[in-house]
C-alpha cells in the first residue's frame, strides 16, 4: 500500500530533510520495517526496544492516534496520510 | 544529530548575566544548545533548560527579589532569557487570598487563592508562560509566532505578539467559545479555526511546525514557554512570607503548569531562598477529560489519550504530554488526582463566586470542585496551609454558566413595582432555602 508518512523536523536528518515522503506497507509496523530499509536507523528513533512507538511519540493514520485504532497493527490503505508527531505541551 | 547541537552550548550562559546553560533531555539527559528545539533527538523525550544553580545560590537573595519590577520578571535569575530586553505587561504578581468564606464553607483554616483570574494582560496564567515563550522567540530571531490553543494561549499569544510587534498566527478548535474567539481576534493576529478537537490541532500545528519556520509557543519554544509557570511557585513562596504552603491544588491538562509549579518549588528551596519541606500536589480534571486522573486511580504509571467531552475546554486535552510526570508528583507528595462532572464544575464556578468575590472559568470550577471532593473525602487535612490555583477568568466563558445563575428581575421604573418585585425574590429565595432547611 502506498502511503504518504509526514516526518518531524528531529527525524528530518534521515530523509534528506524531507518533510514529506512516500512509502510502503500493509500495517504501521510493516510501514516503519520500510522505513528503516528506505532510510537506515529511522526505526530505532521512532521504536524503543521493544519495538513499540516511542512514548512521547504519536502516530496518526489519517489524523487518528493509532491508539485509537489497533495500535501497530492499525492496517493501512493507499493513498492514507501517516504522521509521525512528538508530544507538545498544551494549552 | 547531536554534535552539532552539543558542541559550544557553555559558550552561550552567562554571557548577559543569564544563568541558563543547556537544554537538557528530562529522559537520557542530553544536552543541547539554547535553540529552538523541544524534544530529543535521541529518545523524543522533552527538553527542559537546565540553569547554574551554584551561581543562582550565589547572586539571588530574597532582598533582590523584592527589589525587582512588580511582575514575573522580579524572578529573572530563574528564566530562560539570556538578553537585556523582556516583554513586561506587568504579568504576574496577583494577588494570593486568605480565602475567609469559601474556607469556612469547605472547613478549611488556612486556605489561599492564587487568582489568575486577573493576570494581565489576558486574565489568565498563559501571560506568564508567553511572555517568557515570546521574549525569547524574539532573541532567536523569530519574526512570526504561532500556537495551538484551547483559547487562553491564543489570547495571551495574540496580545503579547501585538504589544512585541510580532507576525501572529493562532490554532484554535473551530467550537471554541465566543469570548476566547473574540479576545484573539481583536488584537488582529491570522486565527486559523481547525474543525476538530484540541489534539487535533496539536498535531496539525506540528505539522506546519516542520514546514515553516516560526516559533510556536507550545511546539519549538515549548522548554522556554513552561518555565514561565514556574513563576506561580516562586510567588506563592513570597507571598506566603517566603514560606512553601502544606497543600497545592491545580488544574491537570497538559501536566506542564502542575510540574513547573514543583519545579518553582524545588528550585528556591534548592537556591536557599526558602526552609526546605514536602508539599503535596493535587490535581484537578474534568470527568469528560480525565486521563491523567483515570491512570491515578488504576495505578498506572502511563497514560492512556482521551477523547475529550466536557464544558471545561480549556483543560480538555485527551493526550497530555507532561500527564506521566504530574502523575509522578502527585503520588510521590501524598497528593491526589481527581475529577468531577460538568455539574460539580458549574457549581465549582459558583462556590467561589459567592463566597469570594472570583468570577473564574471552567477550569478554575474544576479545580475549586476537585478542591471540595479532597476535603469531604478527608484527603486535605483541615488545619494544612492549601493554596489552591485559579488560573482563568469567567468572563470568557460565559456560556458554561448561562441558564445556572438566574435572571435580572426586570421591573418597571417605579417604586412599587421594585417593591413587588423583592417581595417575590425573597419568597423565591426562602423556597429555594427550605429544604435545606428542613
């Protein structure tokens, strides 16, 4: 499934600055496994060692928190927006 | 990474008197420059600014304080500015209250009011952490600023933008009320209104944070942004007669403005500025919007995002980035997490209206309701010094107590038609007293 994936500014540095890029995956977790083969490294900043998302990292499948769906197993479509979002302070 | 960020850090303290070193990682404790950067580029963990303590126990002393500018910034030493220049719209330094009637309704001896309510210029605590977030934007060299709000913020922002000359654009949820509409749109900044909730709005602002290079509030000046709230400790220490209070009790959303209040704390005592002593923190959220308090009861130490529905808008943040470390202080202080219904919220408001003389908003209905549920269920001793914080005003949120407060009486502009009319209010006012009467 082809999927755009939104990078945040401290990730930026393994894709060339891109802010935006496109990728592949039937599911999160196969989606950040194409991350890592795209762009070296990627993945042991967004998963911790366990292999889940970071905490104060928020994924989003089409603006929903993956929380809210099936986690890492949230499955994908294409065509879908993915956003990779480090916690902000609120207000 | 990071060497580029770590490298020549030292050179930038104390070059203006500034006694701010470093960002540093609250996680695996990397260090970087002063920039604007909020999170680790290790672990993704928040970067607070790290200050020299030693030279702070050294050059600061209660005298110099109270020599200071009637504002936060008598508290200048403690902030992460490193210029000679601060925006002062004479933010801070309200009024702490020796509550008498609402103590004596709740059985409390010692109870203080933090009334924010009347912060300027924008009645309410985000003054003090934008005028920190806004200075500092400027010394960075930011000409745009921008924010994502549940309404407070973008007043304060959009103010304090107008007052520093600054390009400004807001975030807000499109369902915001009108009076927090209205108080951002008068001081002329760009408000975008995203039709979604709160979080919504975080990650789209996020977003355009990677896009565009302006220095949002809450997003890449966010470890400049929360050391503002820090100023809400030093000044009830003050206060107090540089005493620390037994009890604090405030309003939980992001968890930023309870954990900096902690940090205040900690970091007078730790400067010599006041006896050291344990101060419980208990915190206030709203049932439609409850994580933090939800993870306090189950025992958890994580917390898992909401959606939010509740009237108290301003705290309804579903995924509260700092929930994990207010979880933290309030269990290793003895103190408390609770929430309460919109109900007890609306009569929260009116508690402290009718007994103190405070118009607040939702959130400060929250925490005056939180405030009431801890000491009916015997968690707020009666004899401890409890300063509870009110950190909004009502005015701007009307519509959360409109159909609870009454109607003006509407008589004719004679005297007999006013007596007629007080006749009835007090028959009305005994009816509504009789059954608590009986």
């Amino acid at each position: 499934m082809a999927v755009k994936v939104l990078i945040p500014t401290p990730l930026q540095k393994f894709t060339n600055e891109q802010a935006t890029i496109d990728c592949s995956g039937t599911t999160i977790a196969e989606l950040i496994e194409s991350l890592e083969q795209a762009y070296p490294g990627i993945k042991s900043r967004i998963c911790d060692n366990e292999g889940n998302p970071r905490r104060f990292l928020n994924l989003y499948v089409n603006s929903e928190d993956i929380r809210f769906l099936e986690g890492i197993d949230t499955g994908l479509s294409n065509g879908d927006e993915v956003s990779i979002v480090p916690a902000v302070a609120g207000g | 990474m990071t060497l580029q960020s770590l490298v020549s850090f030292a050179s930038n303290t104390t070059s203006h008197g500034s006694t701010c070193k470093s960002l540093k990682c609250r996680e695996c404790g990397a260090e970087y420059e002063l920039k604007a950067l909020h999170v680790c580029e290790l672990c993704f963990g928040p970067l607070e600014v790290n200050y020299d303590y030693d030279q702070l126990r050294c050059t600061v002393t209660r005298d110099s304080i109270e020599a200071g500018p009637k504002s936060i910034w008598r508290y200048r030493p403690f902030l992460p500015v490193v210029g000679h220049e601060v925006i002062d719209l004479g933010t801070g330094m309200t009024p702490l209250v020796k509550s008498c009637r609402l103590a004596r309704r709740l059985g409390l001896k010692n109870l203080y009011i933090k009334n924010d309510a009347v912060n300027m210029p924008t009645l309410s605590f985000k003054d003090r952490v934008v005028s920190v977030a806004l200075t500092r934007a400027r010394e960075l060299g930011f000409s745009t600023v921008s924010c994502a709000s549940t309404g407070n913020l973008a007043n304060s922002t959009a103010a304090i933008a107008a007052h520093a000359g600054l390009d400004c654009c807001v975030f807000i949820p499109a369902d915001l009320e009108s009076g927090k509409v209205m108080g951002t749109l008068i001081y002329g900044p760009t408000v975008m209104a995203v039709e979604g909730n709160y979080d919504q709005v975080n990650r789209l602002c996020s977003e355009v944070a990677n896009t565009h290079g302006w220095g949002f509030v809450n997003i890449n000046l966010r470890p400049y942004y929360s050391e503002g709230s820090k100023t809400l400790g030093y000044e009830v220490i003050e206060q107090l007669g540089w005493q620390l209070p037994d009890h604090i009790v405030a309003p939980l959303a992001s968890g930023s403005l309870f954990t900096k209040i902690y940090k205040g704390f900690r970091e007078f005592t730790e400067a010599g500025l006041v006896e050291p002593k344990t101060v419980r923190f208990s915190g206030a959220q709203a049932d439609g919007c409850s994580p933090i308090a939800q993870a306090y009861r189950e025992g958890r130490d994580f917390v898992t995002p909401v959606k939010p529905n509740t009237i108290a808008k301003s705290i309804a943040i579903g995924n509260p980035a700092d929930g994990i470390y207010a979880l933290e202080i309030a269990r290793k202080t003895n103190g408390a997490i609770e929430s309460v219904t919109d109900l007890e919220i609306i009569d929260g408001i009116k508690l402290l209206a009718e007994t103190e003389g405070i118009f607040t908003e939702t959130a400060g209905g929250t925490t005056v309701a939180v405030l009431k549920k801890l000491i009916e269920s015997g968690r707020i001793d009666p004899d401890e010094t409890t300063v509870v914080y009110i950190t909004g005003n009502g005015l701007k949120t009307q519509e959360a107590v409109q159909g609870y407060v009454g109607e003006p009486l509407t008589i004719e502009p004679k005297l007999a038609s006013f007596e007629r009319a007080l006749e009835r209010a007090r028959t009305l006012e005994r009816l509504e007293w009789q059954p608590v009467m009986i």
